[in-house]
C-alpha cells in the first residue's frame, strides 16, 4: 500500500511538469501567405478608377427631350462657363492658343473691347487647369516624358478648337482655326 501511495505521488509529481503548449492564434496571414496568395491593389486601384470616372454618353436631342431638356441655341449660352468665355475670346483674337500648349493674350490681334483683367485672370486660371492635367497624366503614366505628354495633348487638343479660334503656326504666326 506504501508503494502505491509513493506511486501515486511520484504521478502527481510528474504531471505537475508536464504543461501542455503554448497556442499562438494569428489573425493575419503571414508575409509567405499574402505573396502565394497573390497582391490585386494595382487591379482594384484600376478598376474603382474606371468606376468612378465621368465620361460622356452621346444622347440624340429626340432622348434629351424625352427627358425632359430642352435644347437652347449653342450661340447663346445661358450661364457661360469659362470654356465659353476662352472661345469666344479665341474667336475674337484677343486669346491664342500657343504651339505649347498654353493661352495667351493677344491684345494686338483682338477684334473687340474686352475687359483686360478679367481676361487675365481667365488666361491665368485655364492655363492653371492645363498644368494640373499635365501634371496628373505624368503622374499616371510616369515612364513617358513630360514633353512628350505635352505634345500629344497639344496636338489632341487643337483638333478641338472653336474653328475661327486664334492659334499660333509653326513658325510662330498666327492664324485663325479652319475648319
């Protein structure tokens, strides 16, 4: 009986030393885990850009009027916007549109009376704008020179003047938009 209860002390002993592992519970997935499981930020940045950004839809002027819009004369805008005003300016020859891309006065060539600081300060903020688009396409497409970006729009965006519109030749003149 001696022995038995030495043995069941000798067992209580030992169980006292045995303690079972330590468990460690991740929640996230290790460096290992999300390279084998792959990396979609560059999909997904993609994807919630071309979700979020506006674009045109053509309509028929018989669809605008289903809905509701009435079409108004295109030489009369009601509100106009500072596109309009450039346009008309550029109709005018008291704006150009320089072979760098940019506006500038051209008070020598204009055709009406304008008021000068307010076109200044129009020539300004669209120049301004211009700027800020070739800085985001830089920034969006970083392996292509900077020049080289200018160019292309440039060149895009002379198709797109109002025809009359004042714009600089290659060799430095100046002549009205054809079209």
């Amino acid at each position: 009986m001696r022995n038995r209860r030495w043995g069941v002390g000798l067992v209580l002993l030992a169980a006292g030393c045995i303690h079972p592992p330590e468990i460690v519970v991740v929640d996230r997935a290790t460096a290992l885990e999300e390279q084998a499981a792959g990396s979609f930020d560059d999909l997904e940045r993609d994807l919630s850009r071309a979700a979020i950004t506006p674009h045109p839809v053509a309509m028929t002027p018989a669809e605008l009027e289903a809905l509701g819009i009435k079409a108004r004369p295109l030489a009369e805008p009601a509100d106009p916007t500072d596109a309009d005003r450039v346009d008309e300016l550029l109709r005018q020859h008291c704006v150009g549109e320089q072979r760098d891309g940019l506006l500038i006065e051209t008070p020598s060539a204009c055709r009406a009376t304008i008021d000068a600081a307010l076109t200044a300060t129009l020539v300004e903020r669209a120049n301004h704008a211009r700027m800020q688009l070739w800085r985001w396409m830089q920034e969006e497409r970083p392996a292509a020179k900077p020049d080289q970006l200018r160019r292309n729009w440039t060149k895009v965006h002379a198709q797109g003047v109002v025809c009359g519109g004042w714009i600089q030749r290659d060799d430095g003149g100046w002549e009205a938009k054809r079209c």
